[in-house]
C-alpha cells in the first residue's frame, strides 16, 4: 500500500512541474494584456479618494486673536495649494497657509490641489483669547567684539499665543537693540538687553527675559612682518606678574565695590558689594551686602562658593571668560550677576593688599547711592546738588557712633570721596553722554553716574479758567505751576468752561464723565517758550445736594469677571453704576460698597458661592426701589464652569522649539483622590533632552477632557517641574498642581 502511494505521489509532483512552467507563462501573458489595455487611462477612482493630509504649525491646532499657525502638506508647495476658511469672521487664511485668530470660535480649513481639484483636505482650527505663560529666547547670554552684530528672537508659549515683544538695553552706549531685536555692539564693557512682552500673562502681568552681553576689544588683524634679529639679552629680568596685583593680603574684614560697569543692570542700580573675610593670607569666607540681580537669576550668587580658599579670583573668572569648568557651569546663565560679585571681591582683595603694603588704615567701608540723580542735564553748568550718598565707616569712627551716615554731595571730600568732574563744572554739548566719578583714593572705591546732556527746555502755563454756569453767572479759577488737576463746588449747574493764558484765550473744555478736561496739545506756546508745562487740565465739578429719588440706571459690568468656577464667589466689587435722579442730576456709584448705600440690592447677592445647580449662564439681577414702590431692574450674566472643567486630562511636555517631548495622561479618578495634588517621581525622557532640562528650556501645555488648553504656570522646583492648574483651586490660596521628576535615558 505504502508503495502505491509513492508511486501515485511522484506522478503527481512530475505533472505539477510540467504544469508551472506554462501556467506561469500564461500569468504573464494575461498580466501584460492587462498593462497595455490599461496604458494611458487614468485611474479615475483613485484621482477622486485622494484626501491630503494637512499639518498645523501649531500642534495643538489652538491659536490666540491675532496668532497665527501656518498650514502646509508634506510634498506640495503652499504655492500649488489653494487655502479657504470656513469662517473668515473667527479665522483667516492666507494665499500661503498662514492661519490668523480673529475671534474667538471653530473654522474649518479647506485645502485643495490646484492641480487635482479633487484632491483636498481639511483641518479644524479654534481660536480662544489665550494668554503668553513664558517667553523663551535663541540666546541667554552674548559675547561679542566691539562692531559685531548678533540678532535676538522670542518664542512665546503656549505655541499659538499672539505675543509681540519690545527690546531694551541697559547700556546703550555699549550695546544697542531694535525694536526686532538686531544687537550691536558698540564699545568695550557690558549691557543687559531686557525682553519684554507687550501682553500681559493670567497673572495680569508682563513678562520679561534677560541676556548679559558682553562687550571685548576688537582682535587686531594680524600682519605678516619681518622681525630683525636682536642679540641675545642674558640680563636678568623681572618675571611677569601673574596676577593683577602682587602683594600679600591683610587679614581682616574688608569690603569690595564692583567696578565700573561689571553686573547685571549696573548703570540704574549701581554695583554689587561684597564682605570678604581674610584668614592667614586666603578667602576665609564672603557675605553678599548687595546683590543686583534679576529675580530669574540668582544662581549667580553661587560665584561665591568658588573662592573660598583662594588667594586671587584668577582662575574663577578665567573660567568665565572660557565659558567651561565647575564655577561656570554652577552660574551659567547668569554670568553677569557673577562677573559683578567677582569684581567686587576683586576690589576687596587690593584694599586688603594696599592696607598690607602702606598701612592706611581706610576709614570708608564702602558706599552707594541714596538719592540718585537724573540721568538727564541740562543748562550750562553740572549739577549735583541732588546727589546723597550712605557712606558706612569702620568701627563708627564720625564721631558719633554711626556705622552709616548720609552724605550729602558738598559734605563727600570730609569722607575722603572727590566728584570728578566736580559740581558747577561746565557741561559738554546738547547730546553728549558723560560720566561723573565719585571716587575714594583711600579706599580703592569708584562709583559711577552716566549722564546725558539734553536740552533746556521753557515752560509755560495757563493761569485760569472761567467757569460760566447756566443763570449766566461766571466763576474764576486760579491755576498754579504746581497742579493740573482742580475741584469745583458748584453754585449752580455747569455749561462752559474756559482756559486762558493771562488774556489770551486758548481752549474751551470738553465735558466728560469725571468732570471737564481742557487738551492743550498742539495749542502753539507764547513766544520765548518750548512746551507747556501741563498739556492737560481736569476740573472735576462737586454735584449740587440732590436728594430726590433715583428714576434710572444703568450698570457697567467691564471690571466684573465674565465667568466663575464652581465653589467660587460672586464678587460685585467692580460694578459701576451711573443713575439719574428726579431732578435730572447724574450720579456715579464706582463700586458695589457705594451701591449697596445707596440702596442697590443683588440677586443672587454679593459673596453668592456657585454650585453644581447653576453651570451654565447665570443672572445676575440689580435692582432699586424707585419712589412709589417700583422696582428698577437691570440684569446681566456670569458664565458658570463646571469645576471638572479645569481637571487636566493631559499635560504635554515640550522642548524650546515647541516639539512634543512627552505626553503624560491625567486619570481624573487619581486627580480628585490625591487632591489636586499629583507627583510623578520617575518620567522617562529621552537623554537627549537633559542639557534642555538643565538650562531651563522645558516649556508645557495641559488639556482637559474636552482638549480645551487651560491656564497653567510652570518652572523648576527642588530639581522637579512644578505645574500649577490656575482654575483649580485646593484651598483659598494654592492651585492644583503636578510635580513631575525626570529620568533620562
């Protein structure tokens, strides 16, 4: 049987391979019938599923009124697309993809292919009133020649937000930055170039970054050029110093002042100043008095700890200027706040060398302004009568057992401080910038004080206003060179007033809701005269007594919250309201204490706390009962969200160029367990990313359930990224949060 079955089984593998060979023919014959027919017809089908997949910018797909996210599909140029909105009143689109936030809502975006009009896509787009959380710049800190240029960009976050931001600098006689940001460096020293946002965060407050920029001389261009042979010199030579001072220091306690131009901010807040103890020939230890710095900043503070021990701060700010080693890396990003503790540690190091060498003993331990004058002059001679100094002496020793003193200019040189130039020294010409020195030879102190010369400038002003009430009666008003702003108690009822310049008329003034206000711009000035010396007057008029009863009213709401979360308060502080009475006086309540005297009721009432039962539009009823028993009403409304709308459902971590990094689910079950207080000890990263995470370029955005962005605050605490939930609140004064501890790997 086995035998037959072999048999039978080789018959049919012979077949099969006499079979293959003319079937396979037979495939390929029928295949390239199939290619020919079909050459030249296009596969209509095909054409018509095409769908193009469009990708935002914006990967949230969120932007602000006024941002923008651009549009584009992988492979095609925006120029071969054609863009269209599907609501141009919430959002705009542009020939190039360029997305624009005009109000908030929903559009759609429609994408199309000029070239196959059937192949398109579409993206949805929302636009909301968002608010910049953090503005992150290309660079935090610049080192750059006399004459170069470097440019400055800002990204602000959340990606979408609108955010124009203007540019400042400190030094402009250093460093000079326009309004895009363009650097310059113009001479030998140093600047901070501030960044400041021009909307407001959800704190109600601006946002602003910094970068420390540091000015070097130029390097020579090298020349190629042929030294003569000299005879060999054997004469014995002094070896170069290898420090800036030579000398042995002093123990003892002594007091640097940073030089001229060295830390954060100097020109507006003068140096850092520094207390260095002295102990057998080294830094026992340092104190900081003063510390210029900005909030964001204060590692630089750190600088500190690197001297201890040490004789001179040579290899500290050898590793500054080299931008490597230890001491750099604890205050990288803030270099400037660290130059100006060096400089002034510097400065304590030669006083103490100076005493070694000469034995003077320096009675001044240091001083700084109290009264700063103006940076701006003017007139022929210099001025410095405004000028006060606290001047803090050693041991006490003026006489009167007083550490500190306050020094007015005319009293310095008793202290051994000379002003150079001096008071009543003649001034250079109209725009020339300069520097006045205060310096102490004794004690190795300078501190500077930049001025610019500018023109005199004469001023004139109005001398009365003529108040004409409407029984014909008239009214003078005397005006002084000290105020523009005037109460009138009314004798009767205003209809004009008047301003005047001695006989001469100048303007009649406009009635607005706080009183009359005269606009003096662009009246011309008297001969003799450059500009008024207030170009706006006020005179707020005292209503007649009018006790009659109110007939009318009407409310403003603007400075009132449009929504509240569940659990919170109704807060009517801010309503105004104007009414007017049975004899035709207006009367202005400004807020709701000022209401609620004068017999103004709410419904539901002030301090009213939201529940479950009113999510949705609740009224707000106001109401006054007028004289006969009827009652005056007015209503408006307050959005009620409902708490769980402010529970994150995710939080998205990205880098400084707004590239997702990592996505962590929120589970709403645990936020509500833990409190609205959530701690992730380990999230793993991609290792990458840690020198990003180091230099505090992590940047975050959260979404509740229903992908709407919320409002968050964040930043690094205690080696963790802290975020706090800004419409959640876990108690009166603390948000929800999340801390969340990186793992790179």
């Amino acid at each position: 049987m086995s035998r037959i079955l072999k048999t039978h089984t080789k018959q049919r593998m012979g077949k099969i391979k006499v079979m293959f060979p003319k079937a396979l023919a037979a495939c390929v014959c029928v295949a390239m019938v199939l290619v020919l027919g079909n050459m030249g017809k296009p596969d209509v089908n095909a054409a018509a599923k095409s769908k193009l997949k469009v990708k935002s910018s914006v990967k949230s797909k969120v932007i602000d009124v006024k941002g923008v996210t651009k549009l584009s599909v992988k492979g095609i140029k925006a120029g071969k697309l054609k863009f269209k909105s599907s609501s141009k009143k919430i959002a705009k689109v542009s020939k190039s993809g360029v997305v624009k936030g005009v109000k908030p809502g929903k559009a759609t975006i429609t994408v199309v292919s000029k070239k196959n009009k059937k192949s398109k896509g579409k993206i949805k787009i929302k636009v909301k009133n968002l608010k910049p959380s953090a503005l992150t710049l290309n660079h935090d800190k610049l080192s750059l020649q006399e004459g170069a240029k470097e440019t400055l960009t800002a990204k602000a976050s959340p990606a979408g937000v609108y955010c124009p931001v203007s540019f400042s600098s400190s030094s402009p006689q250093n460093v000079t930055v326009s309004g895009k940001g363009a650097v310059s460096a113009l001479k030998v020293g140093s600047a901070v170039i501030t960044v400041k946002s021009k909307e407001k965060n959800a704190s109600g407050k601006f946002i602003t970054k910094t970068v420390a920029v540091d000015v070097t001389a130029k390097e020579a261009a090298k020349k190629p050029s042929v030294t003569p042979k000299k005879p060999a010199d054997n004469s014995k030579k002094p070896n170069p110093s290898t420090s800036e001072d030579e000398g042995k220091l002093a123990d003892g306690t002594w007091y640097g002042v940073a030089e001229d131009g060295k830390g954060y901010n100097f020109d507006q807040e003068g140096p850092n100043i520094v207390k260095v103890e002295i102990s057998n020939g080294k830094i026992a230890d340092t104190d900081i008095v003063k510390a210029v710095v900005d909030s964001g900043y204060t590692k630089g503070n750190d600088i500190l700890k690197f001297v201890k021990g040490l004789k001179s701060t040579d290899d500290v700010e050898k590793q500054l200027n080299d931008y490597k080693g230890s001491a750099y890396d604890a205050v990288a990003g803030a270099s400037m706040t660290a130059r100006g503790h060096l400089s002034a540690v510097k400065n304590a190091l030669k006083r103490s060398k100076k005493y070694d060498k000469d034995k003077i003993e320096q009675k001044v331990n240091y001083y700084d302004f109290k009264v700063r004058p103006a940076g701006n002059v003017s007139g022929e001679t210099l001025d410095l009568s405004k000028a006060v100094f606290n001047v803090y002496l050693k041991d006490g020793k003026d006489g009167k057992g007083n550490k500190k003193v306050e020094v007015p200019y005319d009293k310095l040189g008793e202290y051994g401080i000379k002003a150079t130039p001096a008071h009543g020294s003649k001034l250079p010409e109209v725009g020339t910038n300069f520097t006045v020195n205060f310096r102490s030879e004794e004690s190795l102190i300078n501190i500077p004080l930049r001025l610019q010369v500018q023109k005199a400038y004469k001023y004139c002003y109005a001398t009365h206003v003529i108040v004409t009430y409407e029984n014909g009666e008239t009214q003078k008003i005397d005006l002084t060179e000290q105020d523009f702003s005037y109460t009138l108690k009314a004798k009767a009822e205003v209809t004009k007033m008047e301003i005047y310049r001695g006989e001469t008329f100048l303007k009649e003034a406009v009635k607005q809701s706080y009183g009359w206000v005269f606009e003096l711009k662009g009246i011309k000035t008297p001969d003799g005269f450059d500009l008024w010396g207030f170009e706006q007057y006020n005179i707020k008029v005292e209503p007649l007594q009018d006790d009659s009863p109110i007939t009318s009213f009407d409310i403003n709401t603007g400075n009132l919250p449009k929504s509240c979360g569940v659990g919170e308060k109704l807060n009517l502080s801010g309503l105004k309201i104007k009414a007017t009475t049975q004899k035709g006086t207006n009367k202005e309540f400004k807020n709701w204490e000022e209401c609620a005297n004068a017999g103004f009721k709410a419904e539901p009432g002030n301090g009213y706390e939201f529940t479950n039962a009113d999510v949705g539009k609740k009224t707000i009823t106001i109401s006054y009962k007028a004289e006969g028993g009827e009652e005056l009403k007015k209503t408006f409304e307050i959005e009620v969200i409902s708490k769980d709308d402010f529970i994150p459902a995710r939080i998205d971590i990205y880098d400084d160029e707004y590239n997702l990094i990592k996505q962590i689910t929120v589970s709403e079950e645990e936020f509500k367990n833990k409190g609205g207080r959530l701690v992730y000890p380990s999230v793993e990263i991609d290792k990458k990313y840690e020198q990003l995470w180091k230099d505090g370029k992590f940047t975050a955005g959260a979404f509740n359930k229903k992908d709407a962005q919320l409002q968050i605050k964040y930043g690094k605490k205690s080696g963790m990224f802290q975020i706090d939930f800004l419409g959640y609140k876990i108690d009166e004064e603390a948000n929800a949060y999340a801390m969340i501890k990186f793992k790179f790997v």
